[in-house]
C-alpha cells in the first residue's frame, strides 16, 4: 500500500462528503503525522485518522474501532472514542476513522512538572486499564507485552546503536539494568489489557498534568510490566516511587524488575529517534531525546 495518495483537507471533506455528509461542512485541520497515520482535527470536537505509510494501519485502526468505545467509559482520563468508520472507496483505498479529539499538548513538547499529580493521574489511568482481557484480546505486535527475552534481540541492537553514537555514558550501567531485567521471572498472572506503546508523544498535558492519552493502535493483552516501565520516561525526577504505590495492586518485586526492562528499551528507542531528529535524519523527533536521556538517568541512578 506504499502508493497511497496524498492527503490534504480536500480529499478529507471530499471523504466525509461521500460518506459521512453530515460531518462535511467541518473545516479540517492537520494536527499530527505519526508513524503510520495522519491526526486532522475535524472542527472543535472531533479528529480523522488516515493511514499514510504502514500496510497493516488499516487494521489496527479497526482494531480501535472496535475496541475503545467499551474502554473509554471506565478509564479516568479522556482517550479517542472512534465515532465513525470510514471505508476504502475509488477516492481513497484504505480505511479510516473519525474520533472524538483529545484537547492537550503531547508530553515531549509539555512535559509533565507537577511529580506527584502526574505519578498519581498515570497510576489511576494504569490501574483502570490493566484490568483481565479475555482470550480472544490481540497480542502485541514486536513482542510487547511478552517476555523480555523476546525483544532481547531488539534491545541490543538500540543499545549498541546508542552507544555507537556515543549517546551513552555509562553502558555498562545499562547494560547490567538489562541483564537484570530479562533474568526476572516472567508474568504468570492473566494478561492484562495494556495500551503497550506509552511513550512521551502520546500522552497529553497539561498546567502540568496528565489530561489524555491517545494512539491505542497496539492495544494488547500481556504483562502490565509493559506499561509501568513508561513510568520512567513520561514521569519528573522523584515522582517514580509515588507513582508505583499509586499503582494498585502493587506490583512485586519481579514485575518492577521487567517494567525497568521495559522501561530501558522504551528510552533506547526514544533516544536514537530523537539523535535523528537532532541531525535531520527521515523519522527522527529532536523532542524524544530529552526524556530518554532523562529515563536513562532515572535507571542508572536507581540501578540496586
């Protein structure tokens, strides 16, 4: 599907006109180009995905579609409810879908400052989700949610490529919180719905809080392991403990010791894909290196 065409607020209205007419008058606007789709906010209250590079975004977009309207009314911050579903047509031939717009400002531009609202809003949107999803739930794409000795492979390659570039002070550091992490023992309760890619551009702020989260596209059943370790990368220095008691249940010891996995690998991707954006590379954020380098030194200073 690498020949999509453009997409530009006319294709979009000329979209709604064909399918959705009562939503064509809303003047669209282009919010965000993500890894797969493009984010058009549609008027004041709503938002459309297009999908523009990655063949299997169709997919997960319906995989939203279908998921999130039952999730959103028991989560305690606001998510995108998908409100209409958009069909391959001769004007566009994938799907895409219109939600509800999320309003705040992504948390790589807008961090986080006030530690213990932000580590006590993250621990309650967590708890709510991590809830047991039934066998029928999708499993996570590239190995999330699983054991970490399936993305070990993956972790070495974000680590040597790091240290290559020399964006790594202290590896063997880092290299031991991995070592430790991928020897804990694996979860053996009930898969637990995750969100499965928390990273700092898609959760919203704002006065300093957390107030969305957005992007559900990998929504998954497997270890909550997964989702605590964005703890380290979306949270200020100092407010991690808070935010792991906040967490119910509390998680033991041996799960702490995957989300620090997870946690590692989540900062590894962040910061070679913002070294490529400091360096005009394709795909790079300059924005995700100041968390990574922060979560970084969140591990390394906590490291037992």
């Amino acid at each position: 599907m690498g020949g999509t065409k453009h997409i530009d607020a006319e294709l979009i209205t000329a979209l709604l006109r064909e399918q959705h007419p009562d939503l064509a008058a809303l003047p669209p606007t282009l919010g965000a180009v993500g890894w797969g789709n493009q984010l058009w906010r549609l008027g004041n209250d709503l938002a459309v995905r297009m999908p523009w590079s990655a063949d299997d975004t169709d997919e997960l977009l319906l995989k939203e579609y279908a998921l999130l309207p039952d999730l959103a009314p028991r989560l305690p911050l606001p998510i995108p409810v998908p409100k209409r579903l958009g069909r391959p047509s001769m004007l566009f031939p994938r799907t895409w879908i219109v939600t509800t717009w999320i309003q705040g400002e992504p948390a790589d531009r807008a961090p986080t400052s006030l530690g213990s609202e932000a580590a006590d809003t993250l621990a309650a949107f967590l708890a709510a989700l991590h809830q047991p999803a039934p066998s029928t739930a999708p499993t996570g794409r590239h190995g999330r949610g699983g054991p970490l000795a399936a993305i070990n492979d993956s972790v070495a390659h974000f680590m040597n490529d790091a240290i290559d570039r020399q964006l790594i002070a202290n590896p063997d550091q880092v290299r031991e919180i991995w070592h430790d992490a991928i020897n804990a023992p694996d979860w053996n309760g009930p898969a637990m719905w995750l969100h499965a890619d928390l990273h700092p551009a898609n959760l919203l702020t704002k006065d300093g809080n957390f107030c969305g989260v957005v992007d559900f596209e990998d929504m998954c059943a497997g270890d909550p392991a997964c989702d605590l370790g964005s703890g380290w990368l979306l949270l200020p220095d100092g407010a991690i403990d808070r935010f792991l008691k906040g967490y119910s249940p509390a998680p033991e010891k041996a799960t702490l010791r995957r989300a620090r996995g997870w946690a590692l690998c989540k900062a590894l991707v962040c910061l070679i894909v913002g070294d490529n954006g400091l360096h005009g590379r394709p795909g790079g954020k300059a924005t995700w290196a100041p968390p990574a380098q922060a979560a970084l030194r969140r591990l390394v200073s906590t490291a037992s």
